[in-house]
C-alpha cells in the first residue's frame, strides 16, 4: 500500500513532517519507515471519501476505516490481513495523533485497547534519574575498566547529548582533550560538527581513556569506546550496559521506563530547555540541521 498516491498537499505535507518527527526522536529505522506508511493509508482512504481535512475526521470515520481494513483483501496472500498487521495500522494511527496533539493541532478519537501501554512511546529521565544512574557506576561492575567506561558512555549520551551512532563511530583522535571539545564527523546526514565538554566531563573521559581503555586487551582499534575484546563498542553493547544500570537501582519508576540510549540525547534537551537554554544553542549543541527539528522539544517538555 506504500505506492498510493496523495492529492491532498495538507495531507502530504503532514506526512512528511510526522516521519521527521520520528526520524528526530530516533525511533528504529523500521518505525520510521513503516509508521507513515500506515498513516498514508489513512489518508488515502480519507481522500476517497472526500474528507480532505484533519479537522473533519469523527470516530466514526475511524471505525469506518478499521472496518474496511478487516474487509481488505491481503496483496500478496489469500484472505484478509493478519491480526498483527492490524494492530500495527492502529499503533501507526496512534502516534500519528500523539504527533498532532505535541504540535497542538486538533486531532481526532480512536478507542486503542493499549492506550496505557504504548510500546512506542519514548521517555525522559529526569535530572535527578540522570544523576542516580551516574552514582551506580561506581559499583556497576567488578572490573574498573568497566565502571569507568559506563561513566563515560552516560557522558557522551547524556552530558554531549551524542547519538548512539555517533558514539559508536567516535575515534580517538575525536576527543580534543586540550580544546574541550568532541569532534563528530559522522554525524546525521553526513554532517560534521564540534560538541563542547565542560571540565567536570572532560576528565571522566580522560578517567576512561587514560586509566580504563589500556586494561582492555590489546588492539589496532581506533575507536574510542571498545569492548572487552578490543573491538568498537556496538549500539547493543551500549543498550544491555544501560539497561544494567538501571537493574541495580532502587527506582521502581525509573525500572518501568522503557530506557533507550538515545532517550538520554531527549533528556539532555528537555533538560536545557527547563534551564531556559536558547532554542539556537540547543540546535547547534545536538546538532540539527534546522530549528525546526529543535522545536519539537518544546512539545515534548510540555508533557512532563
């Protein structure tokens, strides 16, 4: 169904700025793909019954939608479409409204059974979460090159608000020690861009490169996060080290939050908008290409 083609350009338009909105808050590649697939279904079907705007939609027309969804015949299989296929449709339309209401646009209803329960659905730390789980690096691991590497891996996610990827392919001739400064050269997009690092963050990294990286085994690897075999440090590693983290907590609310690296580049921007940090600044420090992308952070601290 990818290959229906929109007249309506709000429709369009919108279509393009809600895979953006994903694409920012750094849901998987497969979320970012197929969620506005869904959602241009949607919109196809509206098109064909001459509803050409959000604020028309009724839940009436919803349940109309989903009701020819069960009918639809499956394009490549024999008989309808499966309950999970189904059940994606809904998760896409769902977050389709979570983008209109963060924009506070008018959207519409639709009765969801895991309205609760939203498997998409990002978190925030809050400072004080951030801070705890910075305290448990000094226990998190029996080896020290470990502690010491935790400490610096919340640095570049939280304190650089680095993405997961950037963290990966950082090299060590990347830490600019005596500027202050991180170099990111594969950045989104091919862009390049220097993070600044306070005093208090540049010598837990220097902690990491200087006490902990030459305990790990011996290697040619330029990356500046390895694991224990010498090898660049993978976006999983870093997931399954932070998800152990914060299984050695006493912080029930914080063990229920689904905690991913890149929610810790989310904090750190909520964060710094709470401080009253300017919207440019914030662009420039996390590096988006427009203030556009930036402002989607005014939406989200409106929810905490």
């Amino acid at each position: 169904m990818k290959k229906l083609k929109l007249q309506n350009q709000s429709y369009k338009a919108l279509l393009q700025n809600f895979k953006e909105w994903l694409d920012i808050l750094g849901y998987s590649q497969s979320t970012v793909y197929y969620m506005p697939i869904f959602v241009q279904e949607f919109f196809y079907w509206l098109e064909q019954h001459n509803i050409n705007s959000i604020d028309r939609i009724s839940l009436t027309n919803v349940t109309d939608y989903y009701r020819h969804l069960n009918e639809r015949c499956h394009e490549r299989k024999s008989g309808g479409l499966s309950k999970a296929y189904l059940n994606k449709h809904q998760s896409g339309l769902k977050k389709f409204r979570e983008y209109l209401q963060k924009h506070g646009a008018k959207t519409f209803k639709i009765h969801l059974r895991w309205e609760e329960n939203d498997p998409l659905k990002k978190e925030v730390l809050t400072q004080s979460e951030i801070k705890e789980l910075f305290e448990i690096t000094s226990y998190s691991s029996g080896f020290l090159r470990t502690r010491l590497r935790d400490k610096a891996m919340l640095v570049a996610l939280y304190s650089c608000g680095l993405r997961r990827s950037e963290v990966m392919n950082l090299d060590m001739n990347d830490v600019l020690f005596d500027r202050e400064l991180i170099f990111i050269k594969k950045a989104k997009n091919f862009k390049q861009r220097y993070v600044p690092v306070n005093n208090y963050n540049l010598r837990i990294l220097e902690d990491y490169r200087y006490e902990a990286r030459p305990l790990y085994p011996t290697t040619t690897n330029e990356a500046f996060f390895i694991n224990r075999y010498g090898n660049r440090l993978a976006g999983a590693d870093m997931a399954i080290r932070l998800q152990h983290l914060i299984s050695l907590t006493d912080n029930q609310e914080l063990k229920q939050k689904r905690i991913t690296p890149h929610c810790l580049r989310h904090s750190i921007a909520t964060h710094l908008l709470q401080q009253e940090v300017k919207l440019e600044d914030i662009q420039q420090f996390l590096g988006h290409s427009s203030l556009k992308a930036t402002q989607i952070y005014t939406h989200l601290i409106k929810t905490i």
